[in-house]
C-alpha cells in the first residue's frame, strides 16, 4: 500500500477519483489525484478471518474452575470466553468477578472476536463491543473518551477530545477511541464518523433483538465496501467501480450510512 503524506490543513487537494476493481482472487483501490496515483490499497480474498465479527452467542457450558465459558457462534467449534474478556471486568479491573454470576447456559450473549479459531481450539471472544470508523473507534458499551498513544502532543490529545465532545450530543453516553488519523480531521469529517458508527451500532442492537442465535451480525467491511467508511470525503469527484455485484453493494451501503456518495458511484463497464 502506498500511503499519501498529509497535506496542511489551509493547502486545499485537487478533486479525487477512487478506482475500484473487483477479482475472483483480490480487490484493488486506486486514489487518483489529477490522474496521479496517490494511493493504492489491496485486499486478497483468501486472507479473511473472524476477528471483529460480532454474533449473537449462545452459552453452551459456564466452568467456574477455570473462570470461563463455551459459547456457540454458528462456527465449526464453540468459542471461548475468558472473564478478563467479560465487559464487567474489564470496566472494573480491581474488582473480583465470578463468571458463573454472569452467564448461565442457554442464555444468548452478544459477543466480538478478538482471536481466530487456531488448529482444534476454537475462537476468543470478548463482550466488550468495538466499532471501527475512519478517525474513531466506538466503544457503545463504555462512556470514556481516549486517544491513540501514537498521538504523543498533549495540547493535541486535549483539542482532540475537547472537539470530540462538542459534537457528541448532549448526555451521550457511549465511548470512543480517538485514533491517529484524526489529527488532520475537520470537525465535519469526525461528525460524518459518529453518525456512521452509531448507524452501524443501532443496526447490530435491532438484529440483535429479531435474528435466531449463533447469528452473525456484523463483520468489518470489505475493502470495496471501506471505500466508503474510510476514504470518500467531500473532496472525492467521483467512485468507479468495476463489479455489477459489489457496486450495488456500495450503492445499497451509502443509501444507508453515506447517503451524500450514492451519486457518485459509476459502474464501470470498460470499453
């Protein structure tokens, strides 16, 4: 991936044009700037795994010896919950948990991947909820707001959450990880992200509610989908893309979360 070097905020960038094409084997992001590659992204098809899917779960066995649960998430072998990995404890660390207080069998329970199945051992899991957006992660189950590490300058740290929490309605009671790309953000760009996110957490809330258990819910998107979530902005001129298929897709996506991109995907259809 060729990454592109920030501009100043006060130097306005030329008009964008995505170019998305679409293979059997891997997806391939192209960022024009005045027909000069600025970036280039590809995601192979086989490289997919399950962490951050989020499924609707069912506790199988709850084994207060080791401080753990087997849960059914619809996968060839039942996932593994830790009490490290239980919302409860992990808001409150000091604190002695027992897991068998938490979970009972039979009981459904939203949870996240956190690690892949690896050989006969089934995937990790964790009920601590997070939501990746282009300059945030969101953190629906918590009410603090942090920042990356990376972003070492704590008159910036400080900016960054005092502008976060201008944005954020008023008795809002979710979290969020402010991440380094936001450094070079407007304050239009981290409000389009909240919305999104939000969309996105009220969706998994409502299947939530109405899908049978051992369902998935929700998974990172594709990188023709992230095109959306993480690279059109109010400079991007135009989205080609190249598959019938996934240019619904797109289009179905920004109808829902980015509505102002719908007219400006193009299906491609070549010479």
């Amino acid at each position: 991936m060729l990454n592109s070097i920030p501009l100043p905020k006060d130097i306005a960038r030329p008009p964008e044009t995505v170019l998305v094409n679409v293979t059997p084997q891997e997806t391939r992001v192209a960022i024009l700037e005045e027909n000069n590659i600025c970036e280039l992204h590809i995601e192979r098809n086989s490289g997919h795994g399950f962490v951050g899917n989020i499924y609707l779960g069912v506790v199988r066995r709850v084994l207060p010896g080791m401080q753990s649960a087997f849960i059914d998430i619809g996968l060839e072998r039942a996932a593994f919950l830790h009490i490290v990995d239980v919302l409860e404890q992990r808001q409150k660390p000091d604190e002695t948990q027992r897991i068998e207080h938490m979970l009972f069998e039979g009981q459904s329970v939203l949870v996240q991947v956190i690690k892949d199945p690896i050989n006969t051992k089934g995937a990790r899991l964790s009920t601590q909820i997070s939501l990746a957006g282009r300059f945030l992660v969101h953190l629906p189950q918590d009410e603090h707001i942090g920042v990356s590490q990376r972003i070492e300058d704590e008159d910036e740290r400080t900016n960054l959450r005092e502008r976060l929490n201008n944005l954020l309605p008023e008795n809002a009671c979710h979290g969020y990880i402010i991440r380094t790309s936001a450094e070079n953000a407007t304050d239009a760009e981290l409000q389009a992200d909240i919305n999104y996110l939000t969309k996105v957490w009220e969706n998994i809330q409502y299947q939530a509610k109405t899908r049978p258990p051992e369902t998935l819910l929700y998974q990172d998107l594709p990188l023709s989908l992230r095109v959306l979530r993480d690279m059109f902005s109010s400079n991007t001129r135009e989205i080609l893309i190249d598959s019938k298929e996934n240019y619904q897709r797109m289009i179905n996506m920004a109808e829902l979360f980015v509505q102002n991109a719908v007219d400006k995907i193009t299906l491609f259809h070549g010479e």
